[in-house]
C-alpha cells in the first residue's frame, strides 16, 4: 500500500470497536474502511497485537465488534 493511500486509510472516518463484554465504558478501537477492514500494515506493532488479541476473544471478553464513525478524524 502506498504512504498516500495508506494515509486516507487511516483517515477515513471510521473505526471498527471491540466493547467489553464485562466493563462498561471499556473497549479497544482500530482504523477501518467503511466496510470494516482493518489494514493491519498500517497499524503500528502494539495495534496489531491488540487486533488480533480482541479479535481472538470476541464472545469471551468483547462483544461482536461495529463499525462506526470514528472520533479520531
């Protein structure tokens, strides 16, 4: 991926979040496309890790992750 798209990737507007299953409030979130797809070469080596742990555990400790309008933008 090229450092500008890679650039409007991040920049898209959204973001795909993990909420907790048992903390109110807590949760983890990663850029995303409108559709949900996460690039994980443009995440940094602590994001990855992240992903791929909340992703791993959806139904034991996140629930289903959304896609959303992201805060960050």
């Amino acid at each position: 991926m090229s450092a500008n798209h890679q650039s409007l990737y991040l920049s898209s507007g959204y973001e795909l979040r993990f909420e907790s299953l048992f903390v109110e409030g807590r949760g983890m979130s990663f850029p995303c496309d409108a559709t949900g797809q996460v690039d994980l070469d443009a995440l940094s080596e602590r994001a990855r890790c992240n992903y791929l742990y909340a992703r791993a555990v959806v139904g034991r400790e996140f629930r289903t992750p959304a896609v959303r309008l992201s805060d960050l933008h």
